[in-house]
C-alpha cells in the first residue's frame, strides 16, 4: 500500500524538481498530487516520464487522506497551509525558512541528523534547511565524527536559481543584453548579476550580516552542534545552478589531509574529487543535475593549529531542496510512517 502526497508550489522550480525527485527516485507514492496558488490553476505539470498532473488550489485543497506533503511555496504559504495540513493528519516537509529555528520543529539533513527525526510528531510539521546550510553541513558532519569541529568560516558562491526563475531569467537577460548594447534592467537583484558577484543574499540585519549568513549560523548549530562556531558570507554569482563554497575549519584536535579525505569518501551524500592537477576540481558546471554533495581543494591550514580548507560544490535546487525533502520523506516513512502491505 503506497502513500498519498501532494507537492505544494508544484509550479516553481523546486516544486518541479521535487516531482522529478519523486518520480527518479522511484518513491512509494500511489497517488500524487501538485498544488500551487489560485493563478496556476488547471496549468500542468509533469511528473516522471509519462504522468501529467493537473494543479490545483492549495487554500482550498482538503488535506485529510494525504500522508505526505512537500512545500516549496514560501514563508507565507507555509505558515498558513502548513499546521492545516498537519492538523488533518498530514506530515509537513517545509522548504521555506519560516519553522526552520521553532525548538518543536526538526530541521533535518539525512546524512547528518535523521535521529531528529523522532520529533516530527510534536507538530507534524519537519523543516528542510537552507540550500547553502545543506551542502556544508553534509561535507562538515563526517570531519565533526573524527575531529570535532571548533570554528567554520565559509564564503558562498551561490547560483541565480537560489532566488528563483525570474532570478535565473535575469541573468540570461542581462548577460544577452550587454552583448547587443540593450539598457541594463534590475529587477531581481541590487546590482547588475551579469559578469558581476553580489555580496548580498536576503535582507540587511542589524550586526551587518544577510539573513542567508544568518540561516547558515543558527542551522549548523541546530543540526550539526551548538557549539559550533560559524561566519559566513554569502554571495550571488553569475551561475544558473549549483551552489559553491569555500570552507575553513578550525578543528579541536589534530586531523590531517589524509584522515579528511577518507572521512569524505566514506561518508554517505558525499563525492571526493580532489586532484591536485588541472581539472582535479570540480564546478557548479558538473554538478548541475547531480545528487551528490562534492568536495575538492582538501588542504591544509598552516594559519591555525589544527586547520582545513575544503571546495564544497552541489546543486542547490536537488540536493539543496528538492532531493534533501523527498529523503526527509523516505527517511521518514522507513522509521515512523510504515503503512500496512
């Protein structure tokens, strides 16, 4: 007996990419259903190779008889659909920020925290991290096991698809449009995306950080380890998909390149591409489509006595949403949502 589960956004591109998930990943679903707001409906979406679905209205949907629901519909859409589809009995798997830091509410990576998972029930309601929070804390959690991890500085290279289609759809004007001397327009972004990086990703807080660096601090601490201590900064770069970023650590013990890197490779989620030669590395490029959280450049740190720097590269809108859910989900149904044969 499969699961009945609804994907709430399903005209977004994680909502699309939660569905290819689905599909892909051959989840134990016996009815699907895609919703979004009031605009999209009747519009189709597909789901696997020969599927189609047929939207239809989140505020009016009834929620009762579905087990599983993924949201990728914003903070808003979360905080007034999300408790009435766990009120009629539906689990919640929320990929907006709004339950991320409620003490009630798990914040899930598989790889790193499914014992957390034992919560769900308090709410109904379980919460996916941040797209940049996910990748670092599935490269952290394996080094943390051997060595546990003291301070962590990372600087993002985040992809347009971070802020969304019309995001990506600014990068493609912009970048076409310098080319053939049209006027430069911005309307997604501060500044100018096209062939330019932007330190800035969300909105200003009052110590001078984005609230992405933000989310990057408080979710590590909430998933991986309280005590750990982390400074980020978060940039957008002129890339469609797939998030990079460049992290040092500071760990509490000595742990050497070696030890790291079968760590890394041992550790589930996880791809070591680490050559120290030309094309030894890899890129947004490669990873675009990929499930996988790549790490590369493992090195050294000479500048603090047990120090690593490492190059973690995955694509935000699977890993970094979309396949991070559909896992919860899995993980889910393994542990504490068994049906009946």
């Amino acid at each position: 007996m499969g699961y009945k589960v609804a994907v709430v956004g399903a005209t977004g591109n994680v909502g699309r990419e939660m569905l290819v998930t689905l599909a892909e990943r051959n989840f134990p679903a016996d009815e699907v259903v895609a919703l979004a707001s009031s605009k999209s409906i009747g519009k189709q979406v597909s789901y696997g190779e020969s599927k189609v679905l047929t939207v239809k209205d989140v505020a009016t949907f009834d929620f009762a008889g579905t087990d599983i629901a993924l949201f990728s519909a914003g903070s808003k859409v979360a905080e007034v659909h999300g408790p009435r589809a766990a009120k009629a009995g539906c689990v919640v798997i929320d990929n907006s920020s709004f339950w991320r830091m409620d003490p009630e509410i798990p914040l899930i990576v598989p790889e790193v925290n499914p014992q957390a998972l034992a919560g769900y029930a308090k709410r109904n309601i379980i919460a996916n991290p941040n797209c940049s929070t996910i990748q670092m804390v599935v490269a952290l959690k394996p080094l943390h096991d051997i060595a546990k991890i003291k301070r962590v500085v990372v600087s993002t290279y985040q992809s347009t698809s971070g802020a969304g289609k019309e995001a990506m759809d600014e990068l493609f004007t912009q970048t076409r449009g310098i080319f053939v001397n049209d006027p430069m327009k911005k309307e997604k972004f501060t500044k100018q995306i096209a062939f330019n990086v932007i330190p800035h990703i969300d909105v200003f807080m009052d110590d001078g950080a984005t609230k992405e660096e933000w989310k990057m601090v408080v979710e590590t601490k909430k998933i991986l380890d309280p005590n750990i201590l982390v400074t980020a900064t978060c940039v957008r770069v002129p890339v469609f998909v797939s998030h990079a970023e460049a992290v040092n650590i500071e760990f509490e013990s000595p742990i050497s390149v070696d030890q790291a890197r079968k760590a890394l490779r041992a550790a589930p989620g996880v791809a070591v591409v680490d050559q120290r030669a030309n094309e030894g590395y890899v890129t947004p490029v490669e990873t675009t489509g990929e499930d996988l959280v790549y790490v590369s450049r493992i090195r050294d740190d000479a500048t603090v006595e047990n120090g690593l720097s490492i190059w973690v590269v995955a694509d935000n809108l699977r890993k970094g949403a979309a396949l991070n859910a559909v896992q919860i989900a899995e993980e889910l149904i393994k542990t504490h949502l068994r049906k009946a044969a």
